[in-house]
C-alpha cells in the first residue's frame, strides 16, 4: 500500500512541476524527487519582486476560498502539497485553476 502511495505521489509532483512550467509559474522546490519530499512551490514572476508577490498572495488567496489546499510562504510563493489530493484529476483541476487566476490578474 504504501509503495502505491509513493507512486502516485510522485506522479502528482512531477504533473504540478509539468503545468506549472507550462503554465509559466516558477517552479522554486527543487525538481529532483529525493530532494523536494512531497511539497512544491511555485510563484508566478512578473515585473518586480513586490508586483510577483502581491500577485502571487492574491492567486493563493482565490484558491483557497475555491477550497484548494494551498497557503503562500512569502517569496517562495504558494506552497502545493499534493497528498491532500486524492486523484490525479483534482491536481489538474487546481494547476489550471491557477492558471485562470493569474491570467485574470494580468
């Protein structure tokens, strides 16, 4: 069971480092699996690093009223951890969430 777990743990981070980079957020956690445990932040970079966080904090805060489990960690950006997920699907549906957040805020 465990080992199931691990699986798709690791299929989780390695879909929110995919679309993140897809998506053009700025993926700060380590990429190397031994290296970034089971968490990812990524922050979305544009013009000054005030303008980057505000924008940021402000994508964090909308996916969190839309009852995504996330919470921001300044300069860093948001903080995903996706063992609070059940399903690859629910990963998808936040990153492309996201992603509509930050386009709207441009």
């Amino acid at each position: 069971m465990a080992h199931l777990y691990t699986e798709l743990l690791s299929l989780e981070l390695t879909s929110i480092i995919t679309l993140a980079d897809e998506f053009g957020f700025t993926v700060n956690t380590p990429r190397e699996p031994v290296k970034h445990r089971s968490t990812i932040t990524v922050n979305y970079i544009n013009g000054s690093i005030e303008d980057s966080c505000r924008i940021t904090q402000r994508i964090c805060k909308d996916l969190i009223s839309r009852r995504f489990f996330v919470d921001y960690r300044p300069l860093l950006g948001i903080r995903i951890a996706p063992y609070f997920y059940n399903i690859l699907d629910e990963v998808e549906a936040m990153m492309l969430e996201m992603r509509l957040l930050k386009e709207n805020l441009m």
